[in-house]
C-alpha cells in the first residue's frame, strides 16, 4: 500500500522534493534514459519557487528585510510568481518589474498573489537589450521607494544555493549519484551553476550541459533580441562567471516550440520555451552517448502560461515566423538528430 501524504505546514514546505520522472516516450529508441525533474510542480509552477523562498529567508535572518518592507525585483516572470507568494505570506510589498515579452497569465499571476507590476515597454538605448532596461528601472525604484530592497536573483548566492542544496541534491540522491549527465537551461544562471557545485562538492564525474538562447550573451555569446523570455541573458551575470559548463547548446526560437510541442504530445508534459530548448539539446546530445547512459534534465516551468504563445500557432507565426509546415520539419529535424549512425 502506498504511503498516505503527508500535511504540510503551510505552502513555503510544499516547495521541492519535485519528481523525478523516467521518459520512455520522448525518444524511444535511443536506447538511452532521460530522467525530467517536475519542477513545474512546485507551487508556482517553476523552479524559480526554490530561489525566491531562499533569497527572502536570507535578507530576513540578515535583518534587511522585515514585514512592511518592500521587494523590488526584475523577472522574465516566474520568480515574480514565485516572490509575490512568499512576500504577500509576510505582509511585505513586492514592484516586479517585467518587459514586454512576459506572458500575460504570468502578469496576471503575480497581481493575483498581490505582487504590483512595472512594465518595461522599451529596451536600452545604448545596447537594445530589455533586460539592461529592467534593470535600469529597478534602481530607479529603489531610489522612489524608501528602503526598498533588491534581492538580485543575477548574483545573489542564495540563488545558486536553493539548488546545490535542493534541486541537485534530490537529483543525485534518487539516483544514487550516478547520472552521466545533466542538462538546464540557463538565463540567470543560478540552477546551473548550483548543480555544478553540488557535483563538485561529491566528486560526481556528471557532464553539465547549459542550454542557451541564441542571441543571449552567456557564456561568450552574441547579443541578438530574444522573443521567448526565461532562457537568456542580455548581459553576463555575476552568478555566471562562477560557473564553467562542460557544453553549451543555443538554441533558436523555433526549435525552442518544436521541442516543447514535442513533449507536451510524447509524454503528456506541458512545459515552457526553456524546457523547449531543453529538448532540442537532448536529440542532438544522444548520438554521442553510450546505451545505457543515463541523463537527467529541468523541466522549470509548466506551459499554461504560453498557451498564448508558445502553444499558438499564429503567435508563433507572427513572432517567430514558423508555420504549420515549417514547425513539423523542425520536429522532423529534431527526431532525426536524436537517432544514432
């Protein structure tokens, strides 16, 4: 008989211990097993819920940060998810600032939890870039707001930390340590480079694979606009420069859908862009791996919230420029890079 579940202290205990799920659909011949790690399942929705509990219970021991404080952040979005619950349960005021590309569920999601928002409809002038026009705007309310506090997801150690001692940490322990390969898609660079730290600190010979944006400037990359938000970065952050990837894959937008789309119709897993790009990264990885390897992968966050976007066909065609046509050759390109000789 199965265990009966457990009752759990209030929301902040549902965060982690996500499942780890065996895919035996996604590419059944490659004689290879992939392993997803849920963390769509956390309670909103994506694996930033780990790094927003942890940053804010940081400035609280150290005194930054109380109830009647403010929270200002910069977010693609779900960490403005995952702040406006954990502020809004400690009566403190949490201004996510968002760009243009954010979806509009997310929006509504944070409002919801009784975060506010500040939009960001123009990139910087001098680069282009929406993320540098974020964070421009959250100094400007930092200085309007009087003691406001900005956690900075993009270098602040309880970021990676969240995943050294919680996503890889589940990782490794349900496969007794022995994964021949990880792969997360990176825009901050905090699961990755936690993970990477994990594997360190318990000799784990573990490949770590970042999975990129084409057009995000991460780890030597080429600047360019990027229309699917969470995965990429328009600047180099802090939390990246301490982490050394064994192999970065970019991934284009198009590709990006083709490989969610993939999964939501194999393995019945509605996820985001950046478990998208995730995917494409699998198919081109397995032809170098041994049978009987094992990989795991992040799916970060769940899909409803691009079903406007991703999932769309005439979004995709108006944003991206793919067609019906061109998607099915993308997935058709996708399967074939996945098969061995």
């Amino acid at each position: 008989m199965s265990t009966p579940p457990e009752i759990l202290d209030g929301i902040d205990a549902a965060v982690g211990r996500t499942p780890l799920v065996r895919l035996s659909r996604l590419f059944p011949d490659s004689g290879v097993e992939i392993l997803a790690k849920l963390e769509s399942v956390n309670p909103g929705g994506s694996t930033k819920d780990r790094p927003a509990l942890a940053m804010v219970r940081e400035a609280i021991a150290s005194g930054r940060l109380s109830e009647g404080g403010t929270v200002v952040e910069s977010s693609s979005g779900n960490l403005g998810v995952a702040l406006a619950r954990v502020c809004g349960t400690r009566g403190i005021r949490f201004v996510c600032v968002v760009d243009s590309r954010t979806n509009h569920a997310t929006v509504a999601a944070i409002r919801a939890l009784g975060g506010e928002i500040a939009l960001v409809t123009e990139p910087d002038s001098l680069t282009g870039d929406l993320l540098t026009a974020r964070l421009a705007r959250v100094t400007a309310l930092l200085e309007d707001i009087p003691g406001a506090v900005n956690l900075y997801q993009y270098g602040n150690p309880a970021n990676p930390g969240a995943h050294r001692e919680g996503t890889m940490r589940e990782i490794a322990e349900a496969t007794d340590h022995r994964l021949d390969v990880l792969l997360a898609a990176v825009s901050t660079t905090g699961t990755i480079a936690g993970c990477s730290a994990y594997l360190r600190d318990h000799a784990m010979a573990t490949r770590t694979i970042a999975v990129d944006a084409v057009g995000s400037v991460l780890f030597g990359g080429a600047g360019a606009a990027r229309p699917l938000p969470g995965i990429g970065a328009g600047v180099v952050t802090e939390t990246s420069r301490t982490v050394v990837p064994d192999e970065v894959h970019r991934i284009d937008p198009m590709d990006a859908v083709a490989g969610a789309r993939l999964l939501a119709r194999r393995e019945g897993i509605l996820a985001g862009a950046s478990t998208g790009a995730i995917v494409r990264a699998i198919a081109s990885l397995l032809p170098q791996l041994d049978a009987g390897a094992r990989i795991a992968f992040i799916v970060h966050d769940g899909g409803t919230p691009y079903l406007d976007t991703v999932y769309d066909d005439d979004w995709v065609r108006r944003v991206i420029g793919a067609d019906e046509s061109t998607l099915a050759a993308a997935q058709d390109s996708l399967l074939a890079s996945s098969l061995r000789g």
